[in-house]
C-alpha cells in the first residue's frame, strides 16, 4: 500500500512541476511580449515626438521691387539657406496680393530649413561649417528657436521635408471612414439579423455562414484586388477617391461586424423573445423592439473595433490608388486623396533624415486615435452591456 502510495506522490509531484513550468513559461511569454510593446512605444516616442516641434527664425524681410519676381531678394543672402523654400516662394505672391507692401520691411519668425531642424534637433544634418556656426550666433542672440508644429497638423503633404503635414491624410481618413461606416453598418447588421433570427438552418445559410467566416481570415491585400476589379475596372468608380476606397474596406470590415452581430444577438436570453411573442408580437416587432436594443450595446462595439481595423489598413489602399500625392485638403468623396496608413508608408520611403521622424510622428498620431477608438469600444460595452 506504501509502494502505491509513493507512485501517486511522485505523479502528483511531476504533475505540479510541470503546471509550474507552464505557468513560468506562460508568465515569461507575457513579460516578453510586454517588453517588446514597452520597446516599441519607447522607440516610437524617442523618434516621433520631436516632429511635433519645428525650427524658426527670426529675421527682416525686405518687400523690394526685385523681391516680386525673386522671393529669395527679400531675405539676408547669408541667412538664405537656412530659410525653408516655402517661404521664400511666397514672397511674390504675397507682392502680388498686396502691391501696397512694396517698399517696407518687417521682423518675422519664418520657418527654417530641415536641415537646420534636425541641427537643433541633435539630428544628423547637411549643415557646413560656416552654416553651424552662423547658426550658432543666432541661437545665442534668441533670435532661433524650437516651436510647436503646428504645419505638422495643419497642411498637407510636400516634397519639402518642413513643410510636410498630415491634415491632407486626416481628412481623407475621415472621408474614407464615412463611406466604409454607410456602407458596411447597415449592411452587416442587417444580414447578421436575417442570418441569426429569421434565415432557416439549412445547407444554404450554412455555405453562407462558412464563407463568412472564412472572409473574415483571408488577407487584406485580396480585398484590395477585389475593389480594383469590381468598383474601379467595371464600375467606374474615380481612382484614389475616397468613395474606391471606402467601398473597397467595407468589404474588408463587412464579416467583421456581422460575426460581432450575431454573437451580441446570440448573448440576448431566448426567455425575451418567448415573452415577446407571448404578448402577441410578430417576429419583427420581437427583432426590431426587443432583441436589437438590448445587442446594441455588443453590435457598436464591434462595428467600432472594425473600423478601427479598417483604418489602419494600408495594403486594399494602395491597390486602389489611394497613394497619391495630396498637397492641399481635399473636399469631395470622387477626388483623389490618400489616407494616414498610406502618407505614413510614403513618408517612410523618403531619403530626407526628416521624414524619419514625420513617419514616427504620424504612427503616435494614427495609433492614438486606433488606441482611443479601441477604448471608446472598451467603455461602451461595460457600460451598458448587461448580464443575465
């Protein structure tokens, strides 16, 4: 009896050294995974946070006769190269406009080259010797400084790293958003409802509910074709529009809110239902009055969390086009715009120092609309999700 006795001791044993193991190596895996995360956040914000502060000068701006032809007459020759073009190619514009101008002269902050940016920065830079060194001087009269970008937020995007912003994107994120949401919302729901509460169980609807399924798996680059083909090719619809676009990740977001539909549909006690029906409501008046305001809570949840996926999507996007160069903000769903995952992947691809840290700039600016979409979700549903 004692010999059997040990055997289960030493089960017992071996068992809880293995539940530990499993446990140090789940615990392992989750301090990993958070220490990656905690990397990412920490290279992200050591790279994209200087982006939200640009470079500026102060200097005296000299409206001549010459300067309405040649901008670059109006500024101190040695201090020209530290300036951004975009200013100086304002200038004979700005005579144009205002002829009275002619002839008088002003002290303003304009905005500085990247160069000098990234020089302020600690950045790597093209600056030559003579450059730093006036620079410097500058730097010590008070007369550069670091400011709050706000061309980062206010203007769209340019080949001229300063100049480069990111409203031309948000914008046709919005846009783009608008469609998918009028498109995918109605229609999910209603077919998760249909499939749920009044489609029999047959092979039919269950060939229906395996490729919704599987629609939900496939990769996102193939929804991208699909809108190609169909929207673009067959019907017409304007390249690089929002509306392409839109349409093209409603597809994408399509299975997504259905599946989260009918699982809130499913979370409803069938006891609401027979009551329903024992005061004498039509199956409609059961769906429309009592199963979908109380699976509301769960439908919005889901249907958030989509189009929160949907935004961060940069593949469908580009095969639809929506990769183009936007300089101003555009204000129709037909006309052509990009959106924040696509500018981000351009910026990304640019030679200028720059740009690496607009690109790490516009990554904190789309993750935290993606991590504040994700938490308005969160607090949604807890608040006013109910238990049975």
């Amino acid at each position: 009896m004692s010999h059997t006795f040990d055997e289960i001791s030493q089960q017992l044993r071996r068992r809880h050294r293995k539940s530990a193991r499993l446990k140090w190596i789940s615990m392992g895996s989750l301090g990993l995974a958070g220490l990656f995360l905690i990397l990412f956040f920490a290279d992200m914000l050591s790279k994209g946070l200087p982006a939200f502060q640009q470079a500026y000068i102060q200097t005296e701006i000299s409206y001549t006769e010459e300067a309405q032809n040649d901008g670059r007459q109006a500024f101190d020759q040695e201090l020209l190269p530290l300036i951004s073009r975009t200013v100086v190619r304002v200038i004979p514009m700005e005579l144009r406009n205002n002829p009275e101008m002619i002839g008088t002269s002003e002290a303003q902050w304009v905005l500085a080259n990247s160069e000098v940016d990234q020089y302020l920065k600690g950045h790597r830079h093209r600056l030559s010797e003579e450059e730093q060194a006036a620079l410097d001087e500058r730097v010590e009269a008070g007369q550069v400084d670091l400011r709050f970008n706000s061309t980062f937020f206010g203007s769209g995007d340019s080949k001229i790293a300063e100049s480069a912003g990111i409203l031309s994107a948000v914008v046709g994120t919005v846009m783009t958003m608008i469609v998918t949401l009028l498109i995918s919302f109605p229609i999910g729901v209603m077919t998760a409802v249909y499939l749920e509460e009044f489609a029999p169980d047959n092979r039919f609807t269950q060939a229906i509910e395996i490729n919704i399924n599987n629609l939900a798996a496939i990769p996102s680059i193939l929804f991208g074709l699909l809108g190609l083909a169909i929207f673009i090719n067959f019907f017409g619809v304007p390249r690089s529009s929002p509306l392409a676009g839109g349409m093209t990740l409603a597809l994408m977001t399509l299975p997504v809110i259905i599946i989260s539909t009918r699982t809130a549909l499913r979370s409803v006690p069938d006891s609401i239902r027979h009551a329903a029906f024992g005061v004498g409501c039509s199956r409609w008046q059961v769906v429309r009055d009592h199963v979908l305001p109380l699976a509301m809570p769960g439908i919005m949840t889901g249907s958030i969390i989509g189009l929160a996926q949907a935004m961060g999507e940069t593949a469908p996007l580009i095969i639809v086009g929506m990769v183009a160069f936007i300089p101003d903000v555009g204000a129709s769903f037909t006309n052509a715009a990009t959106v924040m995952p696509a500018q981000i992947f351009t910026w990304s691809g640019e030679p200028e120092q720059a740009f690496v840290e607009k690109t790490a700039g516009g990554i904190l600016v789309l993750l935290t609309i993606l991590i504040s979409l994700n938490a308005f979700a969160v607090v949604l549903r807890k608040k006013f999700e109910r238990r049975w």
